[in-house]
C-alpha cells in the first residue's frame, strides 16, 4: 500500500451544507483509505481559476494502492462543485502536514528570533 496526498479545490461560494455535501462524497469514494484530513478553507488562489480568486481548499492523507487511486480518481470527477484536484504520490518518509500546524509553528518561531532594533 503506498501513501498519497489528495488536494481538492472547491468552489468558494459553496455553503457550510454544500462543502458538507461534497466532503461527504470524497470521504465515500475513499472510505477506509482516509488516514488523515486537513479543511483549510478559503484561501486566495495564486491563479485564476474560472473567474474565481479564492476557492475552499481540503487535503486528505491516504494510504491505498495504485490501482485503488486509479478506480477511485475516476469518482471525484462527476462531484459537483470540485473545480480541481491533484493526488500526489508520497514516500514513507514524507509527512501528511496540516497547515494551521505549520502555521502556528512558523509563526512562534518567527516570534521568537525577532528582535525589535532599539532607538
């Protein structure tokens, strides 16, 4: 069984009910495969997606084969409301990395090396 990284970009006027609605049907397609979830939210895209300039982002971590990614892969594409999604294929020695996380992480690091210049 190899690992993955599924990244799925949803429209960002989706409601609570709708983006529900459509990690529903992802976690349904994947069912046990799912090791891990990460709902980052809207976030400001770097580029333009079908007149779109923020969309509502979801990263799932999962283990399963490559011909189960194939099979499944063909499922996210009749999901209404996902613009896009990418599997990524990752080693065991890579890390599922959940953004707020990393985040807070960077940020309290940052915190700690800076020092304000005295006047």
């Amino acid at each position: 069984m190899n690992k993955y990284e599924l990244v799925i970009v949803c429209n960002a006027s989706l409601t609570k009910a709708e983006h529900a609605d459509v990690t529903k049907q992802v976690e349904e397609v994947f069912q046990s495969n799912i090791l891990d979830k990460d709902d980052l939210g809207v976030m400001q895209l770097a580029y333009k997606n079908t007149k779109e300039k923020s969309a509502h982002i979801v990263s799932y971590h999962l283990q399963c084969s490559p011909e189960e990614v194939e099979t499944k892969k063909k499922g996210l594409i009749y999901i209404k409301w996902i613009s896009k999604f990418v599997i990524f294929s990752m080693t065991n020695k890579q890390k599922f990395f959940k953004f707020a996380e990393l985040e807070k992480t960077y940020q309290e690091k940052f915190a700690e090396s800076f020092q304000p210049k005295k006047i």
